[in-house]
C-alpha cells in the first residue's frame, strides 16, 4: 500500500478557478505544458490545501479559508516570506515559487510552493505503514531534533529581524488567544474563565534567547521519507510562524501529544499516533529538549496550558465557522467536543501544578 498523503476531489464550495490559475502558473514558472488538474488535500482544518498538475510537474497552492473570522491568521504574504527566508537555512521548508495578492484570480492572496511527497501521519498508520518500538522512539527524536534546529535559526541574520516582537511575546500570546477565544464564543461552548485568568497570573519572563517559532509543530505537518520513515524530509503549514519564545512552541506541540495514560476522552482531540508503543511521553519529550536545546524548563506548567487553551481556541475558531454556515465541511462539527475535553485537560494542569 501507498502510505502517501492523497489529493482528493475538492470538496463542495471549495473550488477554484482551474483556467485562471492554469493561466497564472503558465505566466510565473517557465517549461510548464499541458492541462491543469487540481485536487484538494482533505486533511486540515485551517488554510486550504490543493494540488496542482500540470505535465509531469506538480505544485502545492496554499489559500485562506472560505468565511475567515480571523483573518490575521490566514496572512499568506507573511507565510510565503517566512519561507522565503527560511529555505536556505533550514532545508525542510518546502521551496515557495510564486506569491500573489491579485484577488482576481480565486477571490484571495494565494501562493503556490514545491511538493514534498512523502508520509504524513494522521490519528492512525497509514495503512500498510508498521512502527516498530524502536523507530517509534527514533521518530520522536527526529521530530524533536528539527524543532531544536528551527529554535537554533539566528532569526536576524536571515533577515526576520522585524518579523515579530519577541519582547512580551507570551503576555500577548495570552491576551491574543483569550480575546480570540471570546470572539468565536458560540452558545454551547465552555468558558475557560479558570484557566484564562491563570495564564494570565502565571506569564514567564522573557526567555535569554528568543527564536523562530513554527507555532503548529506536530507530526502531521512534517513529511517523512517513503524508504526510511523516521527521516523527517519536510516541515509544512507555517502559517501561524513568527518569532518569539521557544518554551511556547514546545507547549504548544505537547498540547497536541495525546499518550496512552491520558483520559478517555483526550482521545477526542488526538490527531497523530503519539499513543503507540515506543512514542515518547510528554515527559521524555521536554527532557530531550532541555538537553539538546540548552533551554531550562522551569515553567512547564504555563507552557502546557496555554497549548491546550490555544488548542481549544483554534477548535472553537474552527466551530465558529461551521456553527454559523461558514464552511459545509462536516469534520467541523464534532469539534465542541474538543473543546470540552481541553477546557478540562487544562484545569487538571492548574489543580497539580506548583507555579
């Protein structure tokens, strides 16, 4: 079986204009011949993803959702510059060709980059695809050893310096998520009142060193090679990448580590294999980071909940849309759920923690 990520038909008002772009791909990237096909990569839930065939090449198109309420967060001029700079340093970026502002073409700011084919990693194995115990542990270790790479990036000398204020960036972290929370509030949705006001009581300093931060580092935005799959080859979705502090990056990517002693219902909100024997605890994850970093982690506590609360923030964000007609992907839907569940996985971290 072919454990590779598949495009698939695009769904219901998704579409896109296949002469318009044909046109626009022809005009910007030489040697192109033949008839466009265009097909939609379903996983995701926050920037659309589609494929593009032309001849033997192939090509990624990155575009906002359909109905955005936040749109700061779908900036794809500040995604393709962040590749852009990126690219020459840190060779998992996937190459961006051509970026467009011209909303004639499908209604919005887009931009087209290389294909990484490979393996990307859902809720389950792809099928056909076994982890030994050992490669589960290597896998890991990969995924944190390119994190720690990113987090070593001297973000000035690539020319980012003005990309992001590191200064007070988890203050504004919290104050940014929690208004965003409340905006996208809907009816049936949890408060989050205990765990806003403690972040907020509990905000680190400023670390000594701030760093790029990918902001959505996970499995299932990191591409592995077909013949060797605990070799990470590509590190994709940097749209929510800025510069800031380090520590948030990790919380943020342990949020999303569900493992096999978490409650039931975490299960709701796994989106990777992390529960599988041999996958590192959240536990041996941070210790790997400290000593491969350099980073103390005092504070691991903060960094943890605020991930699951800006987890919960995303889903609700994503609820939004679907609660008030905004998009017509079912997947969205179940989501509430998740945000139940992270309501409750974040206060259990404020009853046992010691900050």
């Amino acid at each position: 079986m072919d454990p590779t990520d598949k495009a698939e038909r695009i769904r219901d008002g998704e579409e896109v204009n296949t002469l318009e772009i044909e046109t626009f791909l022809k005009d910007h990237i030489s040697g192109l011949d033949g008839e466009l096909s265009i097909q939609q990569f379903p996983s995701g839930h926050s920037n659309l993803t589609y494929l593009l065939k032309i001849g033997q090449n192939e090509f990624v198109l990155r575009r906002p959702p359909f109905g955005t309420k936040a749109k700061s967060s779908h900036d794809m001029s500040r995604e393709f510059r962040m590749l852009k700079a990126l690219r020459p340093v840190f060779p998992y970026c996937p190459e961006p060709l051509v970026y467009t502002e011209d909303i004639s073409i499908i209604g919005c700011p887009f931009y087209i980059m290389e294909r990484i084919q490979g393996i990307i990693l859902r809720k389950e194995l792809p099928v056909g695809m076994k982890l030994t115990t050992s490669q589960a542990g290597d896998l890991c270790e990969a995924l944190l050893d390119v994190q720690v790479k990113l987090h070593s990036i001297d973000y000035k000398q690539v020319g980012l310096g003005d990309y992001g204020i590191p200064e007070g960036y988890a203050k504004r972290q919290v104050e940014g998520w929690t208004k965003r929370y409340l905006n996208a509030l809907t009816p049936d949705a949890p408060d989050f009142g205990e765990a806003m006001a403690w972040l907020v009581e509990k905000v680190p300093r400023d670390p000594y060193q701030s760093s790029i931060v990918h902001n959505d580092f996970k499995f299932d935005n990191v591409v592995l090679d077909q013949k060797f799959p605990t070799r990470i080859i590509g590190v994709l979705d940097w749209e929510m990448a800025t510069v800031g502090d380090p520590l948030m990056d990790v919380g943020n990517s342990l949020a999303y580590w569900i493992q096999q002693d978490d409650p039931s219902e975490m299960e709701l909100v796994r989106l990777m294999p992390t529960h599988l024997e041999g996958m590192y605890s959240r536990r041996e994850l941070i210790r790997r980071y400290t000593e491969k970093s350099g980073r103390p982690f005092g504070n691991i506590d903060f960094y943890y909940c605020f991930g699951l609360f800006r987890l919960a923030v995303i889903a609700q964000q994503i609820y939004y849309r679907f609660y008030n007609g905004q998009t017509k992907d079912q997947r969205f839907g179940m989501l509430i759920h998740g945000v139940r569940a992270l309501e409750k996985a974040a206060n259990k971290v404020i009853k046992q923690s010691r900050l």
